[in-house]
C-alpha cells in the first residue's frame, strides 16, 4: 500500500474505536477524529490518487467522517457491532486487495549508472508488410533505447511503466486486459507504476562507444513487459534497443496517434510451419534494427548516440518467440555476436551447423517438467484419453514431439561449444522472464509465473544475463557462469537436455 493509503486506513481504525467500541467518547475527540479522516481522503485521493482496490476503504472514511461530525447518538451492542464487523471487513478488504493488487514500482537497477530512455520509429522502405494485406505498406517498428544517463537533460522525473497519454493509455489497457482476461478498468491503476529511467536524458560521456544488446519480446505481448531487463544493463553500461515486432505485440503506437494489435497467425494444424516463417520476419527486423545503429552511429540519423555504440559488441536477448528470434539472429547474423533465449523455443531445428558463436539458453523449471513429461512419451505413447485432453491429434502431437527432441539436441550440441551454457532456475514458470511476475503476487497463483518469489525470479534472470554479456561482450571472465553457486541455489546446471534417456 502507498504512504497515504496506509494512514487512511489507520485513520479509519481509530475513528472506530473512538466511536464504536469505548462506552465514553469525548465528542470534540471524535469530531476532531472525523474530520482528520476525512482530511486524509482528500489528501489521498488528490496527491496520491483514486485506486479500485481502496474504494471499501473510501466508503468507510466518508461514513465515518458523517458519523463523527453528526454527534454521537446511542445505538445497541447488536447494531454497534455489526456495524463494527462490516467496517472492519471493508477495510481489511482494501488491504488484501492493494496487497494483491499493489500500485508496482520496477526494482532498482543495480548498476552504478543512471538510467535515461527514449524511441524511435524506425521504416523499412525496402521491405513490404506482411501482416496486412495493404499494398505499399512498410514494416514499421518502435524500438525503445535505455542508456547509461547523465545527471542533465530530459525528464526530472522517472518514467512510467506505461504511456503517460490518457488516450494512449487507455488502449493499452484495452489491450493487456484482453491478453489477461479481465475489463480494463481492473489495471487503470498501473498507470501509477514508475519505472526507473529518465526520459531524453543526456547519454553519459565515456571514453570507449558502449556495447550494445538487442531485446526481444515474447508472442502476443511487447517490449514494455522487460522494461527492468533493460534498465539493469543500461545501469551497467549497456545500451539496450527493445524492438516491438509490429502486428506480433499486444499493441504498438506510433508517433502519428496510429495503434497496432495483434494479426499473427500460429494454426495449431500448421504450427511450426507458420512459427517458422514469422521468425524470419523478426530476423529480418533484428537485421533492419542493426543497420539502424550503424546509422546512429555514424551520424546518418542525428541522436545522442553518434560514435557511442560499440559495433562489435553486439548481443542479443529474448524471451519466448523472442528467444527463437534471438538465436536466429546470432546463428545468421555477422554483426551480432553473443545472445540469450529466455524459457523459449528454436523452431528451426533442421539442417543447422552448431552454433558457433556464445549462446545461453535461460529455462524455467516448467520448461523442464514438460521435458520430463515428453521424454516419457518418447518411451511410452501417449494414449487416446490423454491426446483428447491436450486437444491435439495424434498427428500433430509426434510432429510436436519430434521438433523438441531436434531442438533438445540443439541445446545439448550449444552446451558441448565454448560459450555455451542451458540453466534452468527451480521454482521459475513462463513469465517470470518478464515483468509480469512483478506486477502481482496473483501472477503465479494463475499459473503465469511459477512458485519463486517474482523480485528474486528477476534478479536471478538479471544478474546471469550480465553476467554473460560481460562475460562474452566485455572479456570480463565470470566465476558465476561456471556452474553452481551457493548463492543462487535456485540455478541449476543440467547435465543433457534429452532427460530420461
């Protein structure tokens, strides 16, 4: 609970006391009671602001505040203490549900550097859209940077999480309450939640150019939700570029006021066919991103970062569908050299040379229990009950379990290579790899996340992801990355991928 919600509430229970349950109440004690309640609603509702969650609490303040100011009558133990009992149920469920439902702030980078951010919308005239059927229209993305900051320029405030644009805001709620299956008005209090960046803050004055990595989000959702990934290397001394793959995000707005949603087809029939072809899609962004820094780089496109970007330090992250997109992109592009696929698949498994360049695959323990599950099915087939419970044909669950045999080769190939590393975290469920699982302890009770404490879950993706791009980016060699360590006991080093053979 915020400041002035803690204070509102313990207001409201001393006003309770003075006029439900002590036999002598002084009046003026309780007028002067009343009216500082309902001072304290006023001074929450306008310096703080109004919050769902807190509305039982609102309506006993104001109650409370007509009680006290109304003189104190006599009312019977039955009816005092009902109405005691309904009070104190009302605020008791405004605590649970701003604990439940907390007004979120991002954890605090734990670099040395200040955080500044900004984005750009970058047009690949070269390359038409494939995702509409309008012709002449160009692949279009935002892409947002977060930098090592100075103490000058920009915002003297953090930027929050999502759009500060009423309107804008809005359309993302929409947007990311259909993705969680609840109305918009339940998250237009995340329009309270701070991030830890400055907006066009001056970029920090270094003697070398900064390395560079490349972020990609999961299918369905958008950059915004690894929003802290990026803060916490751009607190180290990264410049971290957060692509959102238009038409593949929950939604996207330009510039112009237009906004995008959600068109990318993945049929259950032709799963891995269309995975495939929509990963070149989000290679090809990754490429036009690339050739994007190099002009901000030399100049071509004026910005802060001309001669700042480390051109041959280059990674690239991603979680999900993004983790597939980051290890295409390493596998086949020159330019980037080390990258990181957080709790994702490969897609491409077929007719690939090993991986020659530094990759770490990053997996939760959920990723490991279907594992574990599959690898009993490659022993034993699964039967008829079973397939019509997963709703998928017999057909369609051999081509499901043969691209995950392919692709856990792969990553026992990736292990065997100088660089490579696969670690699971215990406790860890899809969404910890995102910002999701900081938003609220609910989170994992729907099973979005897993059982680990969300800022811990963080911390951990946070702290091995620098740890390799320092590692693979900077030279600097990292004990950490060389198997386990009594600190983070939840990391794990498997031995093969290919469990149960």
């Amino acid at each position: 609970m915020r400041g002035l919600e803690m204070l509102l509430v313990a207001s409201c229970a001393a006003v309770l006391i003075m006029l439900l349950i002590r036999k002598e109440t002084n009046r003026t004690a309780g007028v002067i009671a009343g009216i500082a309640c309902g001072a304290l609603l006023a001074a929450q509702l306008l310096f703080e602001g109004y919050r769902w969650q807190i509305l039982p609490a609102y309506s006993v303040a104001a109650l409370l505040v007509v009680i006290a100011l109304s003189g104190r009558r006599k009312v019977r133990k039955p009816l005092r203490y009902t109405i005691l009992a309904i009070f104190v149920v009302l605020l008791g469920g405004s605590v649970a549900l701003s604990l439940l439902l907390p007004v979120f702030h991002l954890p605090t980078p734990s670099g040395e550097f200040r955080v500044g951010t900004e984005t750009f919308h970058f047009i690949d005239t070269h390359r038409e859209e494939t995702f509409t059927e309008q012709k002449g229209d160009k692949r279009e993305l935002m892409v947002q940077v977060w930098y090592p900051a100075a103490e000058s320029g920009g915002s003297s405030e953090k930027s929050t999480v999502f759009p500060q644009d009423k309107k804008l805001f809005h359309t993302y709620m929409q947007a990311y309450s259909g993705y969680l299956g609840l109305p918009a008005a339940a998250l237009d209090y995340w329009k309270y939640s701070r991030a830890n960046a400055y907006a066009h803050a001056d970029l920090l004055p270094a003697d070398d150019p900064y390395p560079v990595v490349l972020l990609s989000h999961g299918m369905g959702v958008g950059r915004i939700l690894h929003t802290s990934q990026a803060e916490n290397l751009a607190s180290h001394g990264y410049i971290v570029f957060a692509i959102d793959h238009t038409y593949s995000t929950v939604t996207t707005a330009f510039p112009d006021g237009r906004v995008t949603g959600f068109l990318t087809v993945q049929s259950q029939d032709r799963f891995f066919e269309d995975s495939r072809a929509i990963l070149q899609v989000w290679n090809k962004d990754a490429a036009f991103v690339v050739y994007q820094l190099e002009k901000l780089n030399s100049g071509a496109i004026v910005s802060k970062f001309k001669g700042k970007l480390d051109m041959d330090n280059i990674g690239m992250m991603g979680h999900s569908f993004g983790g597939a997109a980051a290890f295409k992109a390493v596998y086949s592009n020159p330019r980037i050299k080390a990258g990181v696929n957080m709790d994702g698949s490969v897609f491409e498994t077929k007719g690939r040379d090993d991986m020659k360049k530094p990759f770490m695959f990053i997996e939760s323990q959920e990723f490991m229990k279907v594992n574990e599950q599959q690898a009993k099915y490659r022993k034993t087939p699964i039967t008829d009950e079973e397939l019509k419970a997963l709703q998928f044909t017999r057909k369609q669950f051999d081509t499901i379990l043969e691209n995950r045999e392919l692709e856990l080769k792969l990553m026992d190939r990736v292990m065997q290579q100088d660089g490579g590393r696969v670690i699971y975290i215990e406790g860890t469920g899809h969404y910890n790899f995102t910002d999701l699982a900081l938003y609220s302890p609910l989170i994992g009770q729907i099973g979005m996340a897993g059982s680990i404490d969300g800022a811990r879950g963080a911390e951990l993706v946070n702290r091995y992801v620098l740890e390799f791009f320092n590692q693979h980016l900077r030279g600097i060699e990292s004990k950490l990355l060389a198997g386990p360590h009594e600190d983070y006991p939840e990391v794990k080093y498997p031995k093969s991928m290919l469990q149960g053979e």
